[in-house]
C-alpha cells in the first residue's frame, strides 16, 4: 500500500489492521496482536489520523 493507492483505501487498511490486533489481543495472541496494531499505527501516523494515540496505547501496554 502507497498513498497512490489513496487515502481512503490506506484508512480502511489502518482500520482493518487495528481491528485485527484487537482480535488477536482478545485471544491472548500478543505478539500478533503488536504486529497488526504496528502495521495500523504506521498508517494512521502517515496520515495524521487521531487514531494514533490510541493505538500507540495499545501497543506500549503490551510491552
């Protein structure tokens, strides 16, 4: 995924991504968990999204 693909395709990955780890989260899967929510926070960083903080929260209380 590139910006060329376009911001609404990178959000609804983003959204996608964070739904994933908290999937995994759910089912005590961490280390997949951290790996979507990653993925997730890269995206939302990109784009200045105001999602980052709650995911950045997500991934420090993992740790």
């Amino acid at each position: 995924m590139t910006l060329e693909d376009g911001p609404e395709v990178l959000v609804e990955s983003a959204h996608t991504y964070a739904g994933i780890g908290d999937a995994h989260a759910a089912l005590g899967e961490h280390d997949q968990a951290a790996e979507h929510w990653q993925r997730a926070l890269t995206i939302y960083r990109r784009l200045g999204m105001p999602q980052v903080d709650a995911v950045a929260t997500k991934l420090s209380n993992r740790l």
